[in-house]
C-alpha cells in the first residue's frame, strides 16, 4: 500500500509511553521555543492588516495569541502560524531544512480548541512529537528540492500537521488517509516570496496550516480524499520529489519519534543558513575586531546559502525579509554589536548606513564547490584587517543544533528577548513552567490562558 497507510497507521497508535525521555525533553524545549517565538511576533509586520482583513468571516472561535481576540479555527490557526514564523527565528531541522513546529503547532493547538478542550499534556506532547517526526521523516526523505523552487516547510511540513491531528482526534487509518490526501490536493510552496524579499514569505506555511484544518473537517466529514499519496502517478514523490525518495529510511526509528531530537532551535531570529557566518562574526567581534579594524572579509559557504542568502545588500533599499536572509547583513550586524537579535531586523535599524556601508563594501560571499551543495557548515571566513594582518576562521557546527545545542540558560535568554519584544504580558519562566507542566500531564487549557 502507499507510504501514506505507513505513516497514518503509526501516528494514531503512538502512546506518551512510546516517547523517550529525550524526545518528550526536545519536544517540550520545541514548544517553548515556538511559543516564544509566536509571542514575540504578534506585531509584525504584516499582520495587523491579515487580522483586519480575515475579521470579516467573524470573530468567534479559537484564541488569535497576544490578546487579539478569537477567529474561526483556520483563520486563528493561520494568524498565529504568521505570527510565529514571521521572524525567522523558529526552529529548522538542518538537513533539509524546514519549519517543523510552525508547520504542526498552530494548527494543532487551534484543534485542541474546538475540539478537545480537556486534552492533557501528554496527549499533546505525544500528538506534537508525531506531528513534527512526520514533518521532518517526508523531509529528509525526500530531500530539498530547491533548484526547482519549492519551499521546503510547506510541501512536507503539512504531513506532520495532518497526522498530529489525527493523532490527537485518535483517528483510524483510514479516515488519515483521507486527510493527507485532501492535504495533498492542496499543497503548493514557492521560494519566490524569498527571492524577492516580499512579505508574503511570513504568510506561507501558515496557508498549509489554514490548509490542514480544511482537509481535516473533509476527512471527518466521511469525504474520501486520493489514497495514493505519496506513490501515486500524480502523488507527493513525483509531484514534488522528481520521482527520487528514500523510502528505506522513512520506517526508521518511526515507532519512537525520535527525529524530534535532532531537530535545531535557532539563536538568531534569521535564515539559518545564515547563523554559522554570524557565529564567527561574534567571536571576531569577542576578540576586539570592529568594522573599522577590517579592510575585506571573504566568505566561503555552500552553494544553496549563496543562492538562499548570498545576494548583495543594499541597506538603502532592502527590507525586513531581505535582511532576515543576508548573509552580509547579519555578520555586519555581529561584528559592529556582538549581538544579533530581533530589533535588528525592523525598518528603522536595517537603514543603519555603518552596518549597511560594511555588508556592501567589504564583506564579499562565493560558494565553495568542494562543499556540498546543501550544506550549512563549514563556513570559513577569510579576514584582512586594516594593519595588514590576515586571519582565517572556520565554523564547523551551527550554534543551536545538535552538535552544539543551546542550553537551558540559553533558550531562556531567547524567551526573554522574545516576550520583551512582542511587549507581552506572559513572564518567561512563567511560560516556561507551565509548559513544562505539559510533560506531568497538566491540561493544555494552560497554555492556551497564556497565549490568549
């Protein structure tokens, strides 16, 4: 049968008890991340105008987070999807790379809503540990398929939201079935909202989320969807994967949902591909080098993060998303205040003609054809400093990853700058505890006061 009977029927038969206490530990620190994240982008921009826009279906439902009232379940769930992904600084699973929580959680969260408000803490957790491996198993199956200009997040990020649902609803196989395939019929993802810098980038992964609870409703409703999903002649692997897709690999590790562990949390609210260059940007930065102590860094990354973050910036013309994916931007920033964090990536302080002056004039990026084309690491700096001295500096782990994870301290400085940001109300180890309270099987109507 398709791969689709695969995965649905393990993600309605997956119990808390099946999760590893690694696992249960990466998925609560997943979901703290994200929820941060989400609470600190509420005001983006962009989003003041979707709410106004999506009112007019009504204002009854599920929770729209940071106090803007309630929305039809879809519509919630997409407002709070833009809202946790329009910073750039939720998680990505390196080797593909997507957005595995803001592809699952908002939907899901918006479900537990309307449908089991009572739901417990580990229903959920073992819902979000199903939903995010789904996710991030089709993703690494099937491999980034970037030169044909698809975003990865949105095609295989919406399986994992599907089956987190049908695991939370406790769903047969077949009625899973159907909702992936109604999910398939939908699915669609460019890169072109990237390539030109638009706002729009913010608002597609939570289409699929507005996506997974339509498909969703259909399948409860009893409306067949194609069964095919994965394997058919017009299914996910041919569609979208050129016919190529380790299928070996999919049923690996399946029964625990282990790939939650590898997944990475960020550090910097940018493209990833763009934190190994910021990594070596604060530590010239620790060593005393300012911009002025530089004539010319060169720097030498993958081919795919010349192609996702390796254009020119012009500071005088860029925007948000623009920067949000510069490589010479970031490392400008890094280098002149030892920091990179959210308030850099408003309109006001991407003007700033020192940072933008640097990141044009002496900061030049070329790809490394002995890398491969996807990688992220390493990434090595060559550096001229204005006395003549030459330094070469190498990035071979990404701060926030597996290899070099954050730490507890860590993620909670990341909430802390989030909360201060989005200037809410939530207190961070207020947030923190009560979603660790998830774990001891407290209720999600916890967090779901928090957030509302």
């Amino acid at each position: 049968m398709d791969l689709a009977y695969l995965l649905a029927g393990n993600a309605v038969s997956r119990n808390f008890t099946d999760l590893s206490t690694q696992t249960v530990d990466a998925t609560v620190s997943g979901l703290i991340d994200s929820l941060a994240c989400a609470l600190a982008g509420t005001n983006s921009h962009g989003l003041e105008q979707a709410r106004a826009a999506l009112s007019r279906w009504g204002s009854n439902g599920c929770s729209v987070w940071g106090g803007f009232g309630r929305a039809p379940a879809p519509f919630a769930a997409f407002l709070n999807a833009v809202s946790m992904h329009a910073l750039d600084y939720d998680d990505t699973d390196d080797k593909v790379p997507l957005h595995a929580y803001g592809m699952v959680l908002p939907g899901l969260l918006a479900d537990v809503e309307e449908n089991r408000p009572d739901c417990d803490g580990r229903e959920f957790l073992t819902a979000m540990a199903v939903g995010v491996d789904g996710a991030m198993r089709i993703g690494r199956a099937g491999g980034p398929k970037g030169s044909r200009g698809w975003n990865y997040s949105v095609i295989s990020g919406s399986t994992g939201a599907v089956l987190a649902i049908a695991r939370l609803r406790r769903w047969n196989t077949e009625t899973t079935v159907d909702a992936l395939g109604h999910q398939l019929t939908q699915t669609a993802g460019s890169l072109q909202s990237i390539i030109d810098g638009s706002l729009a980038k913010r608002f597609q992964p939570a289409m699929m989320v507005k996506n997974v609870l339509m498909s969703a409703a259909l399948a409860h409703a009893g409306i067949d969807g194609p069964r095919n999903v994965y394997e058919g002649k017009a299914g996910f692997i041919n569609l979208y994967q050129d016919g190529v897709f380790d299928r070996e690999a999919l049923p690996r590790g399946l029964e625990q949902c282990a790939l939650v562990e590898d997944l990475s949390l960020k550090p910097y609210p940018a493209c990833r591909f763009t934190h190994a260059p910021i990594d070596l940007s604060l530590q010239l930065h620790q060593s005393g080098i300012r911009p002025q102590d530089v004539k010319h860094i060169r720097i030498r990354v993958s081919g795919q993060a010349v192609n996702m973050v390796g254009r020119k910036f012009d500071h005088r013309t860029a925007g948000i998303v623009d920067a949000q994916f510069s490589i010479a931007y970031t490392v400008a920033v890094g280098l002149e205040r030892g920091s990179v964090l959210i308030r850099d990536f408003t309109e006001e302080t991407i003007r700033d003609p020192v940072v933008g002056a640097f990141a044009a004039e002496k900061i030049s990026i070329e790809a490394d054809e002995s890398l491969p084309l996807l990688g992220m690491v390493p990434v090595t700096f060559e550096v001229e400093l204005g006395n003549g001295q030459r330094l070469e500096l190498t990035a071979r782990d990404v701060s926030g990853s597996p290899e070099k994870r954050m730490t507890a301290a860590q993620l909670r400085d990341k909430v802390v700058d989030c909360l201060g940001y989005g200037k809410s109300r939530v207190d961070a180890d207020e947030l923190i505890a009560t979603v660790n309270g998830l774990r001891d099987g407290k209720p999600v109507a916890t967090v779901l006061r928090l957030l509302a």
